[in-house]
C-alpha cells in the first residue's frame, strides 16, 4: 500500500509545482502587457553576470529532475513490469500459505511465454525453511491449476527483508 500512497502524493506535489510555476508564469506576463516570455537579459546572458556557470548548471538540473520524472511516471504507470497479475493465483497462493507467520507480500504473474512467477516477500521473522516445504508440496501446484496452466514453468522468488 505504501507505494501507491507514495506515487499519489509525488504526483500531487510534481503537479502543483507544475500549476504553481505556470499561473506565476501568467500572472508576471500578464501584469506587463507587450513584455515577452523570456526577457532579452536572459538570452543575452546578463542575468548571471559574473557567474558564467549558473545557466548550464540550472539546464542540467533541469534536464536531471526531467528524466527522473518521466522514469519515475513510468514505472507508476506499470511499464516495465512483465506479464500481467492474476487475482485467481494470487487467492490460492495465499490459501497455500496460510497459518505461516511472517509473509509480507504475494503476487502471481503470467508472463508471455508460458510461465508464472510467484514472489513471496517475508519479514524477517519468518521461518523459510517452513516457506519452502509449503510452496514445493501443495502451493505451486495449486496456483498452477488456479490461474489453468498445469504444464507451465514456475519462477519463484522469495525476498526476506532485513528489517
């Protein structure tokens, strides 16, 4: 759940920035009528006199908070995630390992060519030994029949947090 919270709220705050940026924009131009954009001092490069630096280095930080959020709005898009979720697997995945203490996180994915990946994510306190024994006798097979692919390869991946 922190993630999405954590998406919401930077989009939130990226896009009032934005909208804070350019109604100051507007305000400014319109306060002026007949005065460009961007002022003569600016490109000429007066604004900075003395300080050579500070218009490369205000582009290049720019250019780097530009990339880090187009990636960011990616991956909050789900782009780059492989295969897609399947609540059925899911449900039976958290039914085979039900009474184990210390699961954090499940999910179940059907990727493109045939497989499924289940990802376990445990706490610290967790007895993976007891994990493992449950996910190689019955939840393996169990997610397979549930999402209709009883042939199909399966990746696991457990993750134990540290802390």
């Amino acid at each position: 759940m922190r993630p999405r919270w954590g998406n919401r709220v930077g989009l939130l705050l990226v896009g009032l920035a934005l909208v804070a940026g350019g109604l100051g924009l507007l305000t400014a131009v319109r306060g002026r009528p007949g005065v460009a954009l961007i002022d003569a001092s600016v490109v000429d490069g007066r604004v900075a006199d003395g300080k050579p630096w500070a218009l490369p280095l205000l582009a290049g930080a720019a250019m780097v908070l530009a990339l880090v959020a187009t990636r960011w709005l990616f991956l909050a898009l789900g782009w780059g995630r492989v295969g897609s979720r399947t609540g059925a697997g899911i449900a039976m995945l958290g039914v085979a390992l039900k009474g184990i203490d210390g699961i954090g996180h499940i999910s179940v994915r059907l990727v493109r060519d045939g497989r499924v990946r289940i990802s376990v994510s445990l706490r610290r306190s967790a007895d993976v030994r007891q994990v493992i024994r449950r996910l190689d006798e019955s939840a393996i097979s169990r997610v397979r029949r549930a999402v209709g692919r009883d042939d199909a390869l399966a990746v696991v991946r457990l993750h134990v947090r540290r802390r």
